[in-house]
C-alpha cells in the first residue's frame, strides 16, 4: 500500500465527510456535512471541489459520473467513495485527534471538555 | 422541476468554467440555486479556486520552466535586436502574464495552437517596453511554445478517463493502429524539427557576415543535429499486411529506438549546439563586455537541462510503452 502523507485538518473533514455520506457523496452534499461540521466556520464549494481534486490526486479518494437528472438541469453528478488508501488515511487522523483531545482533557480536566464539547454542539468524550 | 438559472445565465457559467469539471460544477450550481443573486455569488466565489485545481493538475513543473525560459528568452531576443541588451527585469512582466495566459488557456483548450492566442494577454503590459519588442517577442514566444506543447503535450486531467488496461487483450487491428500512429507521431516530430533547422540556417545565414565563425559553429552543429536525427530517428516504414507477431516486434522495436534516442538527446541534440552559442556569445563579450552575457549562457544552459530532462521524462514513457507491450504478449 502506498505511503500516506498527514492530512491536513480541511482534507479530513472531507473524507469524513465522504465516509458518513455512503453512496450519496457529491459535491452539494460533501460541501453540506462539511459545513456542518466545520461550524460556525463558513465553508466555500470551491474550497470543497479544490479538495476533492487534490484528495483524487493523492488516491485517497475515486470519482465517477452519475447519470442526469432533472433535479440538476440534466446535469450529472460527480460522485466520490474512499479508496483503501483514504479510509487508512482518515483512521490514522482520528487516532491522532483522539490523542490530542485525551491529552487536552488530562490537562485541562473532564469538565473543561465537557463544557468545551456542549458550547461547539459536539457531545462530550 | 426545481427552478434554475435562466439558460443565459447558464450559459455564461458554462463559458466560464473549465470544460474538466463543467459538468458536475454546474450540475452542483443548479442544485443550490435559490435567485438570480445567489447563483451569480455562487459562480464568482467558485471560479477561481476551481480554475485554480484545474491549473494545478494540468501543470508539469518541468514543462512549465521550459515555457517561462522560452517566453523570457523570446522577449530578451527581440529586445536584443530592437533596442540592445536592456531592461532584464522590466521584461519579466509581459512574459510572466503571458505565460499565466497560456496556463490558463490550456485549462480551457488542449489545441497546441491556443498559446498563441494566450501570448496576446502580454500586450497591455508593455510597461513602457518599445511596442516591436512585445510584438515579436510575442509571436516569438507563441511559435517556441507551440513547439514546446507539440513536443511535450501538457498533463490531460486523465484520472476520470483512465481505463484499466490489466488483462487488455489487444487485436491484430489495435497492434496495426498504434504501429500506424506511432509512426505518424515520429514523422511529425521530424518534421518540425527539420523546419527548426532550417529556420536556424536562414537566420544564421542572413547575420553570416557579421559573425561567421560563431554562425559558422552554429551551422555545423545544427547540420550534425539534422544528420543524426535523419540516420537515427527517422520513423521506418511500418510492414503491411503483417500477421499479429510481426506487427509488434516491429513496433517494440520501434519503441526502443526512439526511446534510446531520447535518452541519447544530450550527446547527439543539445551538445552540438552549444559551442556554436558560446563561440557567438565569447566573441560579443569579447568586443562589448557585459554582465548579462554571462547570465544569458545561463539561462540557455538552463533551457537545454530543461529540454533534456523533458526527453528522459518521454523515454520513461516509451519504456512503459514497451513493458506494456511484453506484459500483452505474456498474457496472450
């Protein structure tokens, strides 16, 4: 298997954002959970499709045509998936980031987390 | 039917975007549309970054330093001649915006001949560089990068049209079709370089009397260049009417002689040529000493490591070519 560069902190939110999406991943919807996840931080589709492209290019990610709908003037949708090398990828990023958070939280203590957790919407380790 | 942007409005955004990612960017577009405003935002805060990726994956970094030496020279050469040697830095402007012209345009447009159209984004940046030297620097850069992109295509955005090829079984009309084009391609190739030479023999021959000896060298050189390229690279005339085998041990044949060739470029194409460029370039500094001359040799050192690089990089892909080919005939 190839060699994986670290992720950079955008790169993960998109391939996090390809895994939960399944089979519905394109660029509307990556761009979506990507902004939801980065909030209250905006996020552009250009910065998005920049991503993608850089993603394909490292064989991180694959990409396809869907057919047309209406839905999108006749227009296709590209679609993405992970590839083997992105899905290790993004499970070495979560491991380092379960570090850096078990690290914080021994310092700054449980309730610092907690708190910190609550006020950015995510649910507390 | 969800509601979308008028066709016209479409339209503008399918100008505007890279034909790579049209498709699927407008189809996105479509997808967010709420009014007029928003779909316009939408399109100007997309633009850049996606003309930006698409730039970044259709860019050699090698090919890309042979075309800033070739406009930066083209622009130097035309200055030299017009006014004298002079203003080295004020000429990096035109040729820096030329050469993002051509970038862009390549993004849009994989037709050779669309750098000479790009070369023309220089002409409102003369910054008070006399007009004749933008001009026919231009048209200089244009016919060098033409050259260039002929030579050397630029990276097609190929990740979504790559086919698989293991296990490709491949028929007597395939081995005859790329044999065929491979031929073509070699011809071509010749071709253009054989009117390179020739170009190189009229301007040389018509500034004889004022330097024969470096013009002398030049000729030399050049005529060594078009000697070894005719004995050694000249493309053979493919067998007809051949069974399967034939066809392509004639083909990998072919394969392995250009890809030496390639190989071979410093000792047969870019060496020859440099003592006719140092001889002029040694007798000028010899009559008018300047420290640009130096620098000049530089850059035209700079241009051949290029040009060399560029060729090995084409002999690897001949290789592939060939394990390619050894790889079919062991599955058949």
């Amino acid at each position: 298997m190839g060699k994986i560069d670290s992720l950079g902190q955008f790169e993960q939110l998109v391939l996090t954002a390809i895994l939960t999406l399944r089979d519905d991943a394109y660029g509307v919807t990556i761009h979506g959970r990507v902004e939801k996840m980065a909030h209250p931080r905006t996020v552009s589709l250009g910065a998005v499709y920049v991503t993608l492209d850089r993603l394909e290019d490292k064989g991180l990610v694959a990409s396809w045509l869907s057919e047309p709908t209406a839905e999108r003037g006749g227009r296709s949708k590209r679609c993405y998936r992970l590839e083997a090398l992105g899905e290790r990828a993004l499970q070495e990023s979560a491991v380092t980031a379960k570090r850096i958070w078990d690290g914080i939280a021994e310092i700054w203590g449980t309730e610092w987390a907690k708190k910190w957790g609550k006020q950015w919407g995510k649910e507390a380790i | 039917m969800r509601p979308g942007p008028s066709k016209r409005m479409e339209a503008a955004a399918a100008f505007l975007i890279p034909p790579a990612c049209r498709e699927e960017v407008l189809g996105d577009l479509y997808e967010r549309y709420k009014s007029k405003t928003q779909y316009i935002v939408d399109v100007v805060r997309t633009l850049p970054l996606v003309l930006w990726s698409q730039m970044r994956r259709t860019i050699d970094p090698r090919i890309l330093l042979l075309e800033a030496l070739a406009v930066y020279l083209s622009f130097l050469a035309i200055q030299w001649m017009v006014v004298g040697p002079s203003d080295f830095l004020r000429l990096a402007i035109p040729s820096l915006v030329a050469l993002l012209g051509v970038r862009v345009a390549a993004v849009y447009s994989s037709r050779p001949w669309i750098p000479i159209l790009a070369i023309s984004f220089a002409f409102p940046f003369q910054t008070g560089l006399p007009l004749w030297t933008t001009a026919l620097g231009a048209i200089l850069a244009g016919l060098l990068l033409l050259v260039v992109r002929r030579s050397f295509p630029q990276r097609e955005n190929d990740l979504r049209a790559a086919t698989p090829t293991a296990g490709q079984i491949i028929t007597l009309d395939d081995i005859r079709r790329k044999t065929l084009e491979f031929q073509v391609q070699v011809s071509r190739r010749n071709l253009r370089e054989y009117v390179a030479a020739a170009l190189v023999f009229v301007s040389v021959g018509w500034n004889f009397s004022k330097e024969p000896l470096g013009g002398g060298v030049i000729i030399v050189g050049v005529a060594y260049v078009v000697y070894s390229l005719r004995t050694r690279g000249s493309a053979r005339a493919a067998p007809q009417d051949a069974d399967f085998t034939t066809y392509r041990n004639f083909h990998r044949s072919e394969l392995e002689r250009q890809r030496d060739l390639l190989r071979a470029i410093w000792s047969w194409y870019l060496r020859p040529m440099i003592p006719g460029i140092a001889v002029v370039v040694a007798r000028a500094a010899i009559r008018n000493p300047r420290p640009w001359q130096a620098a000049y040799m530089g850059l035209v050192l700079l241009f051949f490591l290029g040009i060399a690089k560029l060729n090995h990089a084409g002999a690897r892909r001949l290789q592939r070519k060939i394990d390619e080919l050894d790889a079919m005939e062991a599955q058949r």
